[in-house]
C-alpha cells in the first residue's frame, strides 16, 4: 500500500550514504585497514630479512609461510597492533627529541598530545612496529613478544634506535619534499588547463604562507584527503559552475589531493627500505644478546656492518632487575 502521507511528487534525497555516522565509520575502517596492510608489509619483509640475515636456507620463499602466518594464527595480533599504532607512533614523535617537545610546548594544539606522549612513551616505543617485528621473529602473539622485544632493543642499541635515527629522517624528508613539489605542480597544471592564472598571481608573502599551509596539510595526509572531501560537499555546490572561483578551487583541491596521494605513495616506498632496515637491527640486536655476532660474514664483502651500526647508535644499558633487591 502506498504511504498515505506520499503528496505524489518525487523528490531529490541524501542516500543512505551520506549518512555522517556511516561516512565516520568508514574513515575509522580506512585508518584501521591501512595500518593492518602496512604492519602485513612489515612482517613480510622482516621474514625476508631475517632468513638472509642468519643465512637461512630457501630464504627467498619465506614470505609465502610469512603470509600464511600473518593472515592466519598472528592475525589477531596484527588487528590488535593496527588499531593502536597509528596514535602510537604520533605520540612518540611528539616526544621522540628534545626538539619535537619544544615545538609541541609551543603549540597549544599539541600539549595534551605532548602529556600523553611522555606518560606513555615506554607504552609506545614497545607497541610499535618493533612489536610486529618481534612477532614475526618470534611467532608468539603480539602482547607477549612485544615488551621482550622492547627490552633487547634498548638493552643492547639503546632508546634512539627504537625512536628515530637519521636514515629515516631522510627518507621522510625526501618524501615530504617530492610530495610538497608535486602538489603545486598539480595547481600550475590544472591553472592551464582551465586558462586561468591563480598561483602566478599570487603575492610572494602570501605564497609563503601557502607553502607553510600545504606543508603541513600533505604532512597529514589522510587528514588532508578529508579536508578536500568535506570542503567539497559543503560548498562545492554554492559556487557558480564555470565561475573563477570554481576553476581556482578546482585547481587548489587538485593539488591538495595530487600532493596527499604522492605522499601515501613514496611514503609506503620510504616504509619497504626503513622497515628493512629496522629489520637488521633487531637482527643485530638479538645477535648481541646472544653473543652470536656474524662479523666475518659481512667484512668479506667489504662492508663493516657492526661497525656502522656501533657508531651511529648509542650503546643501551642492561635493564637493572630490582626484584632480587626486594
């Protein structure tokens, strides 16, 4: 039967789509599966690197069982680590240096995130990706292998190693100025496409000030995808179509997205070679530990691996056990 209060006219309604609730979801379910497959491609490589690193046989083909594994019985650790590393990770990069704390205590954005990062800076540093790492390495679930993992680390390279270290910052620098070039590249190109000039006409200072905008927009990329999105529905359809204005916009939001997207991209490229290198840290790590070190191994191809490592990390402290003392 027909709806009794139907006045017989059609009309044009939101789908169920554009629910907020639903779209909140989806952004939650995105930032979730992005961390699972990234922590996939961590684990991946780790079983890899590890089977080269202590010269195991058929090493090649260790990402076949190392799918099967993260996919399987170590799934749940990898969900569980996908759903905490992301505000991990940022909190320890608020209080990673005594640099990023003093920019943070200028911020009065970031203070809360500043308090909570040196409340649970151990908390973070151990439910990284050293976690993932060690569960691979281990094949024990996530919450047992990651403190043990944490402990070797800082025992026998120090903190610095399992907060931040200069191949990393380079990595992360070049990605963050490739991605930045490609973003206005994206706004000269859509200004000639549609014949108008909006970046070359824009004064120096405030194209400054633009830049500083962008850079920090593209350094958060997901954010920045988000910011495009909404701005687009909330007042894409209030501009005249074929307008200045449209066209200008057309070419900012362009360069917003083209700029994010290049980031994601060299971002996960910069991640293979970092997590490689994380990889054969731990590697050398647990070798410390054990008093097994390869040293000759890696001097006949002319390459002193510990040595580098040695002095580019600072050497950690054993853990002191108190409860003898109790």
């Amino acid at each position: 039967d027909p709806d009794p209060n139907w006045d017989g006219r059609c009309s044009i309604q939101v789908a169920w789509t554009g629910n907020g609730g639903l779209q909140v979801y989806w952004i939650l379910h995105y930032y979730w599966t992005t961390y699972f497959f990234r922590n996939i491609n961590v684990f991946l490589i780790t079983v890899n690197i590890s089977g080269w690193y202590f010269k195991e046989d058929s090493y090649k083909s260790f990402w076949v069982q190392g799918l099967e594994w993260v996919l399987g019985p170590m799934a749940g650790g990898t969900a569980i680590c996908s759903a905490v590393i992301g505000i991990l990770e940022y909190l320890l990069s608020r209080v990673s240096s005594p640099c990023n704390i003093i920019l943070g205590i200028l911020n009065p954005l970031e203070w809360i995130f500043v308090c909570i990062g040196l409340c649970l800076k151990t908390v973070a540093m151990t439910y990284t990706k050293f976690g993932v790492i060690a569960m691979a390495h281990g094949g024990r679930p996530f919450c047992e292998t990651a403190p043990k993992a944490f402990q070797v680390l800082r025992a026998h390279l120090g903190d610095a190693v399992v907060t931040d270290y200069v191949g990393k910052r380079v990595m992360a620098w070049c990605t963050y100025a490739v991605a930045l070039a490609v973003a206005f590249i994206a706004w000269a190109w859509g200004d000639q496409v549609q014949e108008i000039e909006v970046l070359t006409e824009i004064p120096a200072p405030a194209l400054i000030a633009i830049m500083a905008l962008y850079a920090w927009l593209i350094s958060y990329p997901f954010v920045g995808l988000i910011f495009v999105i909404f701005l687009e529905q909330g007042i894409g359809g209030i501009v005249e179509p074929g307008s200045d204005v449209r066209k200008g916009m057309n070419s900012i939001f362009a360069s917003v997205f083209m700029g994010c997207i290049s980031y994601f991209l060299l971002n996960f490229l910069s991640g293979v070679v970092v997590s490689a290198m994380d990889a054969v840290l731990f590697c050398f790590a647990v070798e410390e530990s054990l008093g097994q070190k390869q040293a000759e191994r890696f001097d006949k191809y002319g390459s002193n691996l510990y040595g580098s490592i040695k002095e580019n990390f600072a050497v950690g402290t054993e853990p002191q056990d108190n409860s003898k003392n109790a």
